[in-house]
C-alpha cells in the first residue's frame, strides 16, 4: 500500500505527504501494538486481609519479625501484620524486603500450615495465582489460600467459599468497605474458659499426669511425633522425624505432656510462644485433614485426644491420629522428616495409627 503511493507520486516529498505517510504507518502497526499484553507491576509493601474476618497475612509475630526458613504464617489485625510483595497473577509472594516466600510445603492439602522459606522461582508450592476474583491459588493445583476457623491455611478451592476472598492494598491504604464474616460453626474456638460449652466433648483433665514424653510411631522408638521445621508456632505441621538424643537443641520438639488416661490435649514442651501450643487437627477433623499445632482451648474437639489399649489416639468424632501412608521423606531444614501426619477413620489394625510412649 505504502510503495504504490511512492509511485504514484511524480512530485518531490512534501512535508505534508511525509506527515500522511507517517499516519499511515501508524495506523497499520496499531493493531499489532495492541497484541502485546500490559505488564503488570509487581507491588511491595501490601497487605493482604481475609474478606472472611479482616486479618491480615503475617508472619509469626508481627511486622517486627525477621523473615527466615520455617517461621510460621498466620493471620493478625492489619495494624500488626507483615507486608507482602505481590502482583496479579501468576508468582511468589514475597515478604516485602526479603528474599522469603509463601510456602505451602512441600506437599500442599487441606488444613496445610504455612510458612515463609528462601525463595526458589518457580518452585511448586511457593508458586501462587492471584485471580480476578481476589483468590490465592497454588498455580497448576488445587489448593487455595484459606482463613478458617483457626486461621490461615490451604484448603481446596471452592467456588462461593468466603474463605478463600484476599483483599490486597497499600500498607497505609483503606481497609476493604466490607468483610464478609460467615455464621460461625460449632468448631469456632470458644473462649478460654473452663466452662466453655461451646464445644461437645468429654471433660479433660486440668493437670496433665505425664509431662515431656515421645510419642512413638507403631512402637519405634527411632520414629518420633515432631512439630516440623525446627519451630514449634501457631500453624505449624507435626511430623514423624527421626527421634533426637535429649541434649538435642530441637529434643523439646518431640516431647508432648498430656494425660493418658482421660480425654484431653496434647500440648508440645518445645513452644516458642508463652502461649501453650496443642496438636490440632483442624476445624472438620476427616480423613485426610492435615496434622498441626495451635493455641490451645480447653474442650475444643479438635485437640481432645484419648488414648486407649490399642495404642490409638483418638478424637470424640471416631478419628485418629495417623500417619500418611502416601508421603515420603521431607528435606526440610534444620531436620528433614520421614512421613507427614493426618487424621483417618479408627482402625486397630492399622499400623499407621499405632503410638506408644
């Protein structure tokens, strides 16, 4: 097109034809402009609130905390919580000014504990998909960004699910105009009161009777129940790893004080919090929810465990303490793990339920 009016043209270039030529061009090359998809900038310093309750995505302890391997995450009011950089669809989210990442462990599932971790580009579970619809998905999965009942967690993406809505902004923007807040379940943790209703189960005794024992897998007393990554925080996943000596600086991650002969909780001596922590096995105990440790609250189904003859560890909703056949050995750092832990139907002949001490 552009040659044939060269051709046409008998008369010297004018400025004025110089100026239509350079029109026409433009005009030809808009749609090919308009192919390129927009950039989109990454933004530091957000925070990211849960349309469920407001909290914000933080790490363990608050924007004052140093980012490193393992530290939990947790949800806290905005005025108290870390902030992130993220962008719009698919990448890391990192701890604003840090190399540290959004971590969903290394085999991602309902009731998963997150954590921060150096960041690997790329890598799986570290890998997040922020959607339109103001969703937090691990990319190629099905796991989504979830607060529930006790907190933030993974949990499989559900179309209408409330607990999966991120709301991300400016540290010093405004909250969201409204939170969505769901009818609470009868799993919500009641208040910290001995005489807490808010839960149906047995009565658990005040003072547990045996204080800093190993739990033993199957009766291998080289395999013991361990809160994983070397730091026993709100959130954090319980394992089965190798059974340390006790001058072990991580031997008080695999000692447990419960009482084994009423119902009750089973509270980690490893803590670092002033807050107890008890193994807790998320607000719809099933099979296959995932093992953790959480703030405790006296009667809460989720962490009131029976011990009986056949070495079960049992919940009031016939689950039990088991160890997931499928998983295989973490590498995880200070200490790697033999196999992950859940709830699954009571069986006394499964070997994967057994625990001594």
């Amino acid at each position: 097109m552009f040659s044939s009016l060269q051709n046409n043209s008998s008369k010297p270039t004018t400025p004025t034809n110089i100026n239509i030529m350079y029109g026409l061009t433009l005009l030809a090359l808009l749609p090919c402009l308009l192919a390129f998809p927009t950039v989109t900038k990454r933004a530091d310093n957000q925070l990211i609130s849960a349309g469920r309750d407001g909290l914000c995505l933080s790490l363990q302890g608050g924007k004052g905390t140093a980012a490193s391997n393992g530290v939990p995450v947790v949800s806290l009011p905005c005025d108290q919580a870390s902030t992130w950089s993220i962008s719009p669809g698919s990448g890391s989210v990192i701890v604003s000014g840090t190399n540290f990442a959004l971590d969903a462990g290394s085999n991602p599932g309902n009731n998963g504990a997150l954590k921060v971790w150096t960041s690997y580009p790329g890598l799986y579970q570290q890998t997040w998909y922020l959607t339109d619809d103001k969703r937090i998905a691990i990319t190629g999965g099905n796991q989504c960004l979830d607060e529930g009942t006790n907190g933030v967690q993974t949990y499989q993406c559900t179309t209408g699910n409330t607990n999966q809505v991120w709301n991300v902004r400016g540290s010093s923007g405004p909250a969201p105009s409204s939170v969505v807040v769901p009818p609470k379940s009868s799993s919500v943790a009641p208040p910290k009161s001995s005489s807490s209703s808010a839960v149906s189960t047995p009565s658990q005794s005040s003072t547990p009777s045996t204080g800093g024992k190993r739990i033993y897998w199957n009766g291998d007393k080289t395999k013991c129940l361990t809160v994983g990554n070397g730091y026993a925080g709100v959130g954090t996943q319980v394992q089965i790893v190798g059974c340390f000596s006790d001058s072990d600086p991580f031997a008080s991650l695999q000692k447990w004080t419960f009482n084994p002969s009423a119902p009750g909780a089973i509270t980690v001596t490893g803590a670092n919090s002033n807050t107890p922590l008890c193994l807790d096995a998320g607000n719809n105990p099933s099979n296959g929810s995932g093992m953790k440790i959480y703030t405790c609250y006296p009667g809460l189904l989720q962490q009131t465990w029976s011990f009986n003859g056949n070495g079960l560890a049992s919940l009031s909703n016939g689950q039990c303490l088991n160890v997931r056949a499928e998983s295989g050995p973490g590498f995880n750092k200070p200490y790697g793990s033999l196999k992950d832990t859940q709830t699954w139907a009571c069986s006394s002949s499964d070997p994967n339920e057994k625990f001594t001490t």
